[in-house]
C-alpha cells in the first residue's frame, strides 16, 4: 500500500475526482456552452472582426483545452506529493 | 528550379530522413516494438502523438470542409481536440499506471473475460482499417497531382517507405519518425498560412488575421466573407446550417471518439512514468493546436481568395481564357471543374442556379499556396508535409493492428506459451500483411471509404470510452455489464449508420433522424446507451472478483508505475 491509510488513499481520489469534475465542467463551459449552445447570443458580441460565439467555436476553446491540461498536470503534480505517492 | 523538381527533392528527402530513423531505432525486443520500451520523452511522446493523430484528413481535408461550412466545422476543431482533455483528465494516466500494452489487454484484465478480450480486439483492428485506408488514399493522391505519378505508384512508394520504419522499428522506429513528420508537416503547414496571413491582412499571425480588417481596407475579412455568402447564395459563413442538437451530439462522439481511439491511446504507454502521461497529453494537444487554430484562418483566407478569383473584383464572373493556372493545373485531377451554362464564357461560382464550378473541398490546403502565388518551394512544402501526415498516422493505425494480432490475440489468447522472439516476428508479419492489405485498398478505394469515417469514431464512442471509464471510475463494474454495454453501443451506432448510409440513404435528413441527431453524432448516443446497459446489467449480475478490486485500487495512484511497467 503507498497510502499511510485507507483513509487518506480515500481521501486522496476525492480529491482527485473534484479536480477533475471542476476542469471537465469549464472544458463543458467553453466547447459546448459558448461554442454551440449559446452562440448566437454571444455572436451578438464583437472582439475586433470576430463574433465571440464564433471565435470560442473556432479559436478560443482550443486554447482554453491547452491550459485545462497543464494546469491539471500542475495541480496533480502537487497532489501527489502532499499524499506521498509521487513516482520516485 | 520548376515545381516538380522540388516536389521530388523535398518529398525524397523526407523520404530518407525517415528510412535513416528506422535503421538507428531497431526494436529488439517486443517491450521495444510495442511501447518503445517505454522510454519516451513526455515532449517527444506528444510531438509523436500530434503527428499519429493529425492524418491526411486533418492535413488535406479539414480547412477545406471548414471552408466550404463556416461554422459548422467547428464540430471537428472542437471535436478533434476537446477529445485530449478527457484523455488526459480521464484516462492516460491511469492506463499508464495499469502498465501493459494496448487497450484489449486492459478491457480484457480489467473485466477478467477473454470474451471480452476479443470484442475489444475485433473493435480495434475494424476503426484502425476503417481509418488506414483513407490515408493511404491521401498518400496516393498527393503523389498522383505533384509528382505527376499514378495512384497506385504514390501508394505502394508511401507502403514501402512505412514498411520499413513499421516493420522495423515497430513503436520505437515510429515514434521517432512521427517526430521528424511532425516538425515536416507543421512547418508545411503554417508557412503557406503565414504567407496569405501577410498578404490578405497585413497581420502575420494567421490566428489574428483572420479577425482583421482586409489589407488595404476598413472591411473585416470575416464580415466581408459573410456579405458574400449572402450575395452569392450560401449560408452566411460565420452562422450555420446544421441545428444546435446536431452539432452538440457530432462534437461529444468527435470528442469521445478520440478519447477512444486504441492508436491515440497506446502513445501514452510509451513514456516512464505516469505523470509524463499527463503532461504529455498537454504536449500533444499545444502541438496538435498549432495546426488546429491555424486550419480555421486557412479555410477564411481560402475562401475569400478563391471567391474573388473565379468571381472577379466586380463579381461578374473571369473570362475562362484568362483563368489563373491554378485552375487549369487541378482540372486534370478531376477536383475542379468549370461548365458554361450560360455561355458567356466566364466561370461563375455562387450557391444557387447561377453556378458554373464544381469545386472538391481538398483543392483548399492543395491547392491554396498556388492560389495565392506563392514561391515554388512552398508548394513542394504542401507535398511533402500533406505526405508525412498520411504516412505518420498509417504507421501508428499499421502498429495497433499488428499488436492486436500477435499480443492481444496470439499471446494472451490462443498461444500464451509462445517466446518473446516469436510474438515479435509475429507483430512483424502481422504489419507487412497489414501494410499490403491497406495498399490494397488505397489503391482500390471501396466507394463507402468516406461514409465510414463517422462509423470509426463513433464506434470507439459507443464501445471502448465507456468501458474504460467505468473501468477506472468505478469498482463494481463486472464483466457482464462491460460486455453487454459494449456490444449494445457497437450494435446500436452501427445499425443506426448502416441504415441511413447503405440501407436507405434518401432518408439521411433531419426528418428521419432520431432527435435530429446524423448518423456523424450518433455515437453520443450510442456512447450513453452503452453506460444505461453496463450499470443496469452489473447490479443485476455476481460482483467484481477482489483481485480485481484490487486492480482498480492500484491504478488510481502514480506510485509503483515503474515494477506494473514490467509485469
């Protein structure tokens, strides 16, 4: 067992699960929210000579899928240290 | 130099840049020809993954569709890299924590059934040839128009060339040329948008050009281009055509699919340690971004451009004597063709009854550098780049259905006893036939091959996302469950498909469909049937076994992931 106890192996993957619904739900957000369900209301939103619906659809929730995983890798990284199951 | 000439110094030459890899990375052992002895750098591993997931589809075909449908191809820049957050989040590293090798080997452990072992293996080799034969067309394609060459000797040149790093090298030999194809296509691909970038905007970063205003002008590109879709008869092209319902359910079995995918999967066995899965995953979705945000200002950039030189300034039409070389270069290729209705001897492009062109939407990446008059040497960058997408991921689809063969079905199946020395000339054979095979089919395209791009993704939606989810996320999920949700959402999707494609294909509207969802998004559905069946079936059959219990237990945690590494 790497965990000092079944309570902190219980611990440590709620933990975990919370991380990740937390990112799952902003990753729903800006593809599915801003992308496709709500696009035309943000469409009626200028940035420069792109309607925000579109953009978010086409440029902006590439990027936010970029951050979500390295700020997940950042985040894990310091979970699995403060547990003590980091890989040597 | 003429084009031709460069095309063929700057395609050979790739050429032996990837045979030279094959020979310094020899797989040795079947732990090297598998997952390269699961040594790989976690940024090398993700410039290998962008280079296996990103095909001739997304190199030749994406911009283009996306030009053709505005907004409504935003379905596959989300689809196709929404799909790595769940990976990373959901399933790379605890799949990597399981440590062996391919994806059957952890549905067919973790749900203790060979049984469903070999649903798993029949799922794996049946998408890895739905999607290799595509690419082994594109190969074919860019050979026959820059080289001038037939079909058939573009593809049995591309097999050779894969034959030898595949067969060779297995895991290790691919993915070090699919670093090398990686740094080829993505240089291919963003000069050429960098170059139109400058010359339509002034703006030389493609993603910003394409929100500025038209050089020279007070007009935004995006809103010039929407006022002539309007005149010209098309949708306007920053809304879209297809409804809400449709473009979320295409967008989740994209997403979901790719998050199944067993050759996109497997890359993340490669790497040493468990957070190297993580962080590779970040790697290969900011390498695969480059081309994704970029594809979508090519399509405006395209588009524009293109409307304006067959239309003229005025919009009046271009006298068909003067018409561009451009046109008259891809007319021998079938993919664009003029016909003068109204015999005034101009060509005219527009959405409704005053059209004269049929224009296929791979002409947009192809063909736009020449469309845009861009050097010679760029053109040559298309060819080799377009050639190394179609070639890298062929190679990791060759390598998922060799390791079906000879690991998932010969040696942890039908033949356990078998040496390490025989399982790796089985994995060799197993990937020459399949090289052979799927030449065969580049060659002798069946008619359906374009039909079925949808099934490949939505049946690894439908089947193997929400085994493994289950798998990982939940310890009571049994055999019984696993099995029957994965053959209800593989028969369900196929069905459903098979039926609108094949069966009666005049009925493939909104009307007929169910939800009004196409058979594209259909895997949503068959994805969320497939964990309605699973959770019901398994509270109403035996529990898990302990040890297996104790298998998810030990996944859900880094440390260790070196000795699981080594059975």
């Amino acid at each position: 067992m790497a965990f000092e106890s079944g309570d902190k192996a219980k611990a440590y993957w709620s933990e975990n699960v919370r991380l990740m619904l937390i990112l799952l739900s902003v990753w729903f957000v800006v593809s599915f929210g801003c992308g496709i369900l709500f696009v035309d209301e943000l469409n009626s939103i200028r940035m420069g000579g792109f309607k925000l619906g579109f953009w978010f659809a086409q440029q902006g929730s590439i990027y936010v899928f970029v951050c979500l995983i390295f700020i997940y890798v950042w985040l894990m990284n310091k979970l699995d240290a403060k547990y003590g199951v980091r890989e040597e | 130099m003429d084009v031709q000439t460069l095309t063929i110094i700057m395609v050979g030459a790739s050429f032996a840049l990837y045979i030279a890899i094959a020979i310094w990375a020899r797989a040795g052992s079947t732990k090297e020809f598998y997952v390269a002895g699961g040594g790989v750098h976690p940024v090398a591993n993700g410039m290998a993954t962008a280079a296996d997931w990103m095909s001739a589809a997304s190199f030749i075909s994406m911009a283009g569709i996306i030009s053709f449908i505005g907004y409504d191809g935003s379905v596959y820049l989300m689809g196709w890299t929404g799909g790595y957050v769940l990976l990373a989040l959901c399933l790379a590293p605890y799949l990597r924590k399981f440590g062996k090798f391919t994806v059957p080997d952890f549905i067919g452990d973790r749900y203790y059934s060979q049984v469903a072992r070999r649903v798993a293996v029949l799922c794996a080799i049946f998408v890895s040839f739905t999607y290799i034969a595509g690419q082994m067309r594109g190969v074919g394609v860019v050979f026959s128009r820059f080289l001038e060459v037939e079909v058939a000797t573009g593809v049995i040149l591309g097999g050779i060339v894969v034959f030898f790093y595949a067969v060779l090298g297995g895991m290790k030999g691919i993915t070090y040329t699919q670093v090398a194809q990686y740094c080829v296509l993505i240089f291919a691909y963003t000069v050429p948008a960098i170059f139109i970038s400058m010359l339509m905007t002034g703006n030389p970063i493609p993603q910003l050009g394409f929100g500025d205003k038209e050089a020279g002008t007070e007009v935004f590109i995006l809103d010039k281009l929407d006022g002539l879709s309007r005149e010209l008869g098309f949708t306007e092209y920053t809304s879209g055509n297809k409804s809400t319902i449709d473009v979320f359910f295409i967008t989740a079995a994209l997403m979901v699919g790719t998050a199944g995918l067993p050759h996109v999967i497997v890359r993340f066995f490669t790497v040493p340690k468990v957070r190297d899965a993580r962080k590779s995953a970040g790697w290969a979705l900011l390498f695969i971004a480059f081309l994704y945000t970029t594809a979508p200002a090519v399509a405006t950039f395209a588009r524009v451009n293109m409307v304006n030189t067959i239309n003229g300034p005025e919009a009046h039409g271009t006298e068909y004597a003067k018409a561009p070389s451009w046109i008259k270069n891809w007319e021998k290729t079938g993919l664009i063709s003029w016909e003068d209705k109204n015999g005034d001897g101009k060509m005219f492009y527009s959405g409704d009854e005053r059209n004269e062109m049929k224009v296929d939407r791979d002409i947009i990446v192809l063909a736009n550098p020449e469309i845009a008059d861009l050097p010679a040497w760029v053109i040559a960058l298309v060819a080799a780049g377009g050639i190394a997408a179609a070639l890298s991921t062929s190679a990791g689809l060759l390598l998922v259905i060799s390791t079906s063969i000879s690991h998932d079905l010969l040696k942890r199946d039908l033949a356990p006893d078998i040496s390490d020395k025989k399982e790796l000339m089985f994995a060799r054979i197993a990937a020459a036939t399949a090289i052979v095979f799927s030449g065969l089919l580049g060659i002798y395209p069946p008619g359906f091959v374009a039909q079925v791009v949808a099934f490949a993704f939505g049946l690894a939606a439908a089947s193997f996302f929400p085994a493994i989810i289950l798998g990982i996320f939940t310890k009571s999920m049994n055999k019984e469950g696993a099995i029957a949700g994965m053959v209800t959402g593989v028969l369900f999707t196929t069905a459903y498909i098979v039926y609108f494609k094949f069966v009666d294909p005049s009925a493939n509207n909104a009307e007929h469909w169910w939800f009004g969802v196409s058979p594209e998004g259909i895997g949503t559905l068959g994805m969320m049937l497939n964990f309605v069946v699973s959770i019901v079936v398994s509270r109403m059959t035996p529990s898990t076994p302990i040890e297996v219990q104790e298998l998810v237990e030990s996944i859900r945690f880094p440390k260790g992931s070196g000795a699981a590494h080594d059975h």
